[in-house]
C-alpha cells in the first residue's frame, strides 16, 4: 500500500507560490491605508481604513518572475548564510571544531545527558534575545558533528537550535522583534508584564526540552567514534587559536546585534573576517581558505535559496494586493466574541496568518493597530493582546513550510519535513494549550 510522503521543500513551497497566485484571483483586493509609527519607525495600518481597490490578479508569468524577486528580497538573508557557512566550513577543515567537540564530549563523560537541555538553553537565550533564526544555519555542521558523537539522531540538532530558539522567542519578555514591537505599537511600557511572561517561558521551554530528549533517547544509536589524530603539539596549538577567533567573533557578533543594531550584511561581513582568519591560522593557506570557503558555499545552497523561494510566496501575495483582505477578513468577526473566545480567536488569526505572513515582526506591524483598539472595545486588557499575538505567531515558527529559516535548517541537517513535523506537531499543540492557558490565566487575573 502506498503512503503518503511530504513533497520535496522546493515542490511544497513552489506549491504555495502557485496557490498564493490562485488566490490573487479568488479573493477581493483590498488595503489598508498606511501611516508611520513614532515609536517603532515602521508603517503601520490605519485601523478602519481597509476599503477594495481594483483587482490585480497575478499572471502566471508574474508568479514564475516572484521566484527571482523573492530571492532579490532576500538577499542579505542569502548571502549571510553564504559567507558564514562558508567560514563555518573553513573552521572545520582546520580540525579545529571536531577536536572542540573532543573537549566537550570529554568534559561532559558520564553526563550526556546535560548537552541537550544546555545546548537548547543557549540558543533559547538567544532566541528571547535577537529571535535567532537563520542565524543558526551556518552552525548545523557543528550540530551534526556533536549529535553524531553522542549516538542522538541528526533531527535533534534542529530541535535544539532552532526549536529552542522560537520557543524562546515566542514566549520572551524581552524579544525586540516579536513583543518589544508589539509592546510598542499597542502603546505599553517596554518589559512590562515580564514576570508573567518568564514563568511561562520556563514551563514551555521545560516542555520543549523534555520532548526533544525523550525522542533522543528512543531514537539513541551507537555514537560515531573519534577519527584517530596524530597531530603534533603545534596542530593543537592552532586548534585552540582558531576556536579562540571562533569565540571572539560570538562575543562580536552577540555585541553588534544587541548594541550596535547590526544587519545581515555586518554579521555576513563579521564571519567572512572569521574565515579567512580561521584558515590562515589553522594552516590552510590563501588556497587552501578559499577552496574551503566555496566547498561551505556549495553545501548551504539549497538551505539558502530555500529562503528566497519562501519569501516569493509573500511577494505574490503583496502584488495580488490580498494580504490586507485575508488581515480584514480574519480580524473582524472577533468583534461578536465574548473577551476570552475574543482572546483565543486572535490566538487563532495570528496563527492563521502566519501562513501567508511568516515574518513575526511583520504580521506585529500588520495586525497590532487594528487588534489593540478592538481589545479596548472589547474591554481586553492590551498585554493579554499582545500574549495572544506573541503565542500565536511566534510559535507556528516550529512547523509553517513558508518559515525560510526552518525549511533551510530540517534541509541542512537531511531530515525529510513531514520527520520534523511528526516530532514537532505534538509539541507544538501542547506549547499552543499552554500559551491558550496563559492568555486565560492572564485575563483572570487582570494583567495589564
């Protein structure tokens, strides 16, 4: 009997292309009119504005051009991921990371155990941090290495990393990108509600933890051994300087982003400075540095164009003119519910949403001007608004296929999607019962 196998990423997300494109002709165009927000600089939707404008189906010809425009889109995302796998892979051919992991697996002898739950607590920091993302990709390799050693299957390097990371992000006090905005565009103080938020991020993140190592001990293989080295001294001299570069450019890098409000562009810049460093100090050699950088080139083009044909989807949907019509359409029978269903159903839109919107901060600028002043009609309390919001979309980051970042990193690791989503899905509904309590809980006790 034949059974029913996830299509290959590229088919499934050029399928969404093609239904997105489908959709420009089935649905009214419509927008909303648009002003710029004083504190968050960005534009953001005049509520009650939404009215229908002509009709501007997408031509088939204009759905294959979205492919190249999407990928122009997401170009700095692209080329990040580029040069820093690139520098990741030199890195690796000094030796330098496998004899790292050496040092790790060392330490850690007898207490195996602890490296998922303190690996998935690192990138879960910086997902409430920076909402970490396609950040992570370049580090797979490294992932993969230490899963392999430890005898855990390789789609538990994606679930300590990434799945950490927007579980973190979701349920976060503090995430610039996904509450901070949204804090700032429903008009509450920064970090307010932040006691509230981490006692629910510690259960989820407890959860999430616990769910990723039960899997890796039931799926628990013999553990690949340590090639044998017979490196001299001065090899594991400059093991230990290139892993020092390696910890340098985090220490960089985590700076620049929290402080310096870096872009892709300065962090892509940041790690080709750590590749070339990295290969000339590990002795490889210009030629050497140059040949490894374009072998990481060619392993991480499929996860980085990934990306680019994720973002085509959104560029098909914008040139219909009909995400503005699925927002409006979404959003206004909420008026009807009673406060908490009102609650739970903005839960259920932003969910919804972030199908067609798969980017946190841009469904925040999207639906927070319109959802805040429904809540004070509502009598909702706006924190629990932004909850609602935060839970909703922040955590479909685990399973959405029109999610880049997730696609390129299940990709970059060789899991096949619908592996990944049989071990995330019943996660994710039990963190989505948690965040629902959360919003319950907050509206009962009157957080504001």
């Amino acid at each position: 009997m034949n059974t029913f196998r996830f299509p290959h990423p590229l088919v499934l997300l050029v399928g969404f292309i093609v239904l997105a494109t489908l959709l420009s002709y089935v649905l009214p165009a419509g927008i909303f009119e648009r002003r710029t927000d004083a504190a968050t600089g960005r534009e953001v939707v005049v509520p009650g504005s939404y009215h229908r404008v002509a009709p501007s189906p997408v031509s088939p010809l204009e759905a294959v051009v979205s492919i190249p425009r999407g990928l122009q889109e997401a170009a700095s995302v692209i080329f990040f991921v580029f040069l820093t796998g690139g520098a990741f892979t030199v890195v690796d051919y000094t030796g330098a990371l496998r004899r790292g992991v050496d040092w790790l697996l060392a330490r850690f002898r007898g207490r195996e155990a602890l490296v998922i739950p303190l690996i998935s607590l690192l990138f879960a920091t910086m997902g409430a941090l920076e909402n970490m993302q396609e950040e992570i990709i370049p580090l797979v390799p490294v992932l993969l290495v230490l899963m392999r050693r430890l005898g855990y299957p390789v789609l538990t390097a994606a679930a300590v990393s990434l799945g950490a990371a927007a579980v973190g992000a979701a349920f976060s006090p503090i995430n610039p990108f996904q509450v901070g905005i949204a804090q700032k565009l429903a008009q509450l103080p920064l970090l307010s509600g932040a006691g509230f938020r981490l006692i629910f991020l510690a259960a989820a993140l407890a959860l999430w933890i616990g769910g990723t190592m039960r899997y890796a001990a039931r799926h628990r293989i013999a553990p690949e051994t340590a090639e044998a080295e017979t490196e001299a001294a001065g090899g594991a001299g400059r093991h230990g300087l290139v892993l020092l570069l390696l910890l340098l450019t985090f220490a960089a890098f985590t700076y620049g982003v929290l402080n310096l409000g870096w872009e892709f562009e300065q962090m892509g810049a940041l790690f080709f400075v750590l590749g070339v460093a990295a290969g000339l100090v590990g002795g490889l050699g210009l030629t050497g540095t140059a040949e490894s950088f374009i072998a990481g080139f060619r392993d991480l083009a499929f996860s980085a164009l990934l990306i680019g044909f994720a973002r085509a989807i959104f560029v098909v949907l914008e040139q219909g003119q009909i995400v503005d019509t699925i927002v409006q359409g979404l959003s206004a029978p909420l008026a009807g519910l009673p406060v908490t269903l009102s609650a739970l159903g903005m839960m259920a839109v932003h969910t919804t949403l972030h199908l067609p919107v798969p980017s946190v901060s841009g469904q925040a600028v999207l639906t927070m001007p319109i959802l805040t002043p429904l809540s004070d009609l509502l009598g909702l309390s706006r924190q629990v608004t932004v909850l609602a919001y935060q839970y909703g979309a922040g955590l479909c980051e685990l399973i959405t296929p029109t999610n880049g970042a997730l696609m390129a990193i299940v990709a970059a690791c060789g899991v096949r999607f619908d592996a990944w989503w049989k071990f995330a899905l019943p996660l994710y509904l039990g963190l989505l019962v948690l965040g629902a309590l959360a919003v319950v809980i907050g509206i009962a006790v009157g957080l504001q």
